[in-house]
C-alpha cells in the first residue's frame, strides 16, 4: 500500500511539473525596440521587453534558460532570462548584429554582422570573441546543422551561402544560390539545406555531402523570406513578404500545396516543438501569427510591436 501510494504521490508531482509547463513566443519588433513574449496556448502577451536599438535576430540557448537579441543599431546583445522575463545581461557584438544561431552544446553564438560581412563567434560563459569570420556581402542569417558539423551564412547581396566547418571555424566553400538569399533550415539528418532567395521567388536544396544546389523552384508566392520544416520532413512552409502568406511546399519536389494567407510583409517562422503550430511575424500588420499546421488555417493572430521582425520559442519550466 505504502509503494501504491509514493508511486501516486511521485506521478502527481510529475504531472504538476508538466502542467507548469508553458510555451513562451519572443517577438523582436524593429521599430519600437522591444520584444513582446507571448503565451502560446492562450495568445495572451506576458510583457513587453525594452532591449537596444532595432531588435532583430532572436536565439534560445539549447537548455532553455536564455534567450538572445541582436540590437543592430546598438551593436549590442541583449540577453533575456525567459521565466522572469527581464534583460540579465547586455554584450557588444560587432556591427551591425542581425542573425544569430548557436553551436550544438550552446557554449558558442555565432553572430552574424551584416555592415561588416562577418561572423562575430562569441564565448556564450565569458561573453569573450573566440573569432570574427569573412563571409559573403549583406550577411543575412546563420544556422547550424543539427549534427554540429556546418554553421551555414546566407549573404543577400552576394547571392551565396557560406559553409563554416565548426571544428576550425573557417570558410569550407562558398555555394552561389539565386538572388537574395535570406532564411534556410537543415533537416534533422544534416543532409540537406533549404535556402529561400528572395528577390529570385524560389527555394533551393543544398546538398551537404556535394556543398552545391541539387534543385531550386518557384515557391509561387512573391518574396519568399523564411523556411520551417515539417517534423518528419515532407512538408515546407514558407513565408513570403510580399504575397503576404505561407506556401506549403512538398519537401522533396518543392511543389506548392497549399496556400494561408496571413499578412503583409510574413517574415520569420518558428515551428513549436510538437509541430502543431507555426509561428510568423507579420510585419506590417504589427502582430505574430499561430497557423494551425494540421487545417493548414491561421489559428490565432497576437498584437506584437512596431514592424515585428524575429520570433523564437522557449519551452519555459
């Protein structure tokens, strides 16, 4: 009876863990300088965060407990705890600081600075530059491949994508990719990159193995910016600027099928971690965006800032 009653006792506290649990949407906003955090199961905003100077890019660290922000015009990072929701911490980082992504462990961020055509690597614990990193004109963003091998740079103006190898932290081969290279993501095996290129209203297909596009095609929207995949890698959604929605895409032929309007200027995407939901920024509509990846319809719209620009998820304990 006593075991019967400490196994209750040791699921009831596990299960009050859990629904403790909370999923918390960060929404840089360009314009007014601040961040604006969401509750995702409600759509309630939680708080306005004051950070620098033209927030864009956005990160969480692998375990959870910090959230990054690059302040471009502050050339500064702000770094927000996401339970208390207040900036703990305030850092340099280069020029102009746009994308930033963070190595598999979180030990380093890569920070891209877009006025210099580089990649600042900053020591997450000391908060030292470990390296800064030519890469291409315009830097845009950066990811890294979920086997910790690529950091990979996507440069507007250049029209390429460069592969950083991790380990020496050099430039492996710069990939020429259509016009305007703005969003990618890897998928789960680390063997593909999706890029989508703005100004050219296609989505490529890097091969990593190769280091050179295998496909590209049309996204049937206007400006695609963004690129989410699907779980199990069938699908793609993609967001585009000018159209003002998502297009579904079919991953491995890159066939449109599906349209959901969301807004003008749909900007960056973040997919919950059960793929249930995703989110996107919607620029001109001032507000972030919850689309319902089953219905394939937008299940929530949430008043953010001015000109919201990045958005990031944090599974908050």
């Amino acid at each position: 009876m006593r075991v019967m009653v400490a196994v209750l006792m040791a699921i009831a506290v596990l299960g009050a863990g859990e629904a403790r649990a909370e999923l918390r949407v960060f929404v840089t906003n360009e314009k007014s300088d601040d961040v604006t955090v969401v509750a995702a199961a409600t759509g309630s905003v939680l708080k306005t965060i004051p950070v620098g100077k033209r927030p864009r890019g956005v990160a969480v660290t692998p375990d959870g407990k910090r959230v990054y922000v690059s302040n471009s015009n502050s050339d500064t990072l702000s770094i927000i705890d996401p339970v208390g929701l207040t900036v703990v911490a305030t850092l340099p980082a280069g020029r102009d600081p746009e994308g930033l992504t963070f190595n598999r462990d979180g030990t380093l961020l890569y920070v891209v600075n877009e006025n210099d055509s580089s990649v600042t690597v900053l020591d997450v614990g000391g908060g030292r530059v470990v390296k800064t990193i030519e890469v291409g004109t315009e830097p845009e963003t950066a990811v890294a491949s979920p086997d910790g091998k690529w950091v990979v740079v996507s440069n507007e103006t250049s029209n390429d994508v460069h592969v950083i190898e991790t380990a020496t932290h050099t430039v492996l081969k710069k990939i020429p990719v259509p016009k305007n290279p703005r969003g990618m993501r890897f998928t789960a095996d680390s063997q593909r990159l999706f890029v989508a290129s703005e100004q050219a209203h296609v989505v490529s297909i890097v091969d990593m193995a190769t280091l050179a596009v295998v496909k590209s095609a049309p996204t049937g929207g206007s400006r695609p910016v963004d690129i989410a995949l699907s779980r199990d890698g069938r699908r793609a959604w993609v967001s585009h600027g000018n159209s003002g929605d998502v297009r579904v895409l079919d991953a491995s032929t890159l066939e449109p099928q599906a349209t959901i309007p969301v807004g003008p200027r749909a900007w960056w995407t973040a997919l919950t971690p059960d793929g249930s939901r995703l989110w996107v920024t919607v620029g001109r509509a001032g507000e972030v965006v919850a689309i319902d990846t089953t219905a394939g319809t937008v299940a929530a719209r949430v008043r953010a800032g001015t000109l919201p620009w990045g958005v990031a998820i944090v599974d908050v304990p």
